[in-house]
C-alpha cells in the first residue's frame, strides 16, 4: 500500500489497524503488509498546524493579541494551515504604531502599515509576528504679533516653530 497525493493543508500520519485507535502498523508512505487474516488498514491523516509567536518590541509602550476565527490565541498557540490570523495592537496613551515586523528585535519589516492590525490572510508555515510602538509626536507652531521675541525651551534645549515634540 502507497499513499498517494496528500491533500493540501493535511499530513499523512500513518498505517493503523482501526479507523480510531487501534495498532500503529507504520509511518511510513509505503507500507507492505502480510495479513494472515482478514484485515483492514486505514490510513490516517491529520490537518498540519504550524505554531505563531507575537509579541510587542518594548512592554509597557502597548499590548498586542490575536485571533483566529472569533478565538484568542496565546503566543506560542498551533494553528491549522490555511487559517486567517489577525493581530490587533492596543497602544498605551501618548505611543503609535511604528511598525510590523518578523523579529522580537523589530529588524525585519513585514511592511511599512502603522494600522491598528495586522493580518496573514492564509497559514502556510509558522509565523512570528511583533509590533513597534512609538512616542506620539506633535508640532508645536508659535508665533508672534507686534514688537517683541519669543524664547521656547523644552527642558534646556531651545525649540523653534514647526519642531516636533
């Protein structure tokens, strides 16, 4: 007996005795097998899960969690092939998104989006996912009417309109 062609997303996982239970004959693709009586032989096939690992570069900056489907998943978690993972980042106050990447170092970019989520539309290997938060930063635009000068400071350091803080 010789398992052909494995359907996409599933993995072939052996030769067993029963269709549930029962004595593991082989893991073998190619299975030669000398009944000395009657028998049947299943073949048994599972879907492939691949694991997705997720994290935020710097704690305490913001939280990022996951789904599949309308389930959580933690960090870590299996997932079957094919599925939609969608992570969603939750800045603390004051902080952005930076950025998506494939790293815990935040290195290597996933793409230039600073949305609020991040999507793997179909699971075909293991996926590790973390997101960059940033300082929010604002212009601050002074000016003056009439005779006179403005001074700014931000702590010690001089500042001139249009700066960003």
């Amino acid at each position: 007996m010789t398992v052909g062609t494995v359907a996409t997303g599933y993995q072939f996982d052996g030769w067993y005795t029963a269709a549930t239970g029962g004595t593991e004959l082989s893991r073998e693709n190619k299975y030669i097998y000398y009944p000395t009586a009657a028998t049947t032989v299943y073949a048994r096939f599972s879907t492939i899960k691949y694991t997705v690992t997720y994290g935020v570069h710097s704690s305490g900056n913001g939280t990022l969690a996951a789904k599949v489907g309308s389930t959580n998943i933690s960090s870590g978690n299996t997932v079957n092939y094919g599925s939609e993972v969608v992570f969603t980042a939750s800045p603390s106050t004051g902080y952005e998104i930076e950025g998506w990447y494939s790293d815990a170092d935040c290195t290597t970019s996933l793409n230039n989006d600073t949305n609020k989520t991040y999507t793997i539309e179909s699971l075909t290997a293991a996926a590790t996912v973390y997101v960059k938060f940033k300082q929010k930063q604002h212009t601050i635009l002074f000016g003056k009417q009439g005779n006179g000068t403005i001074t700014a400071k931000v702590g010690n350091t001089s500042i001139s309109t249009g700066n960003k803080l």
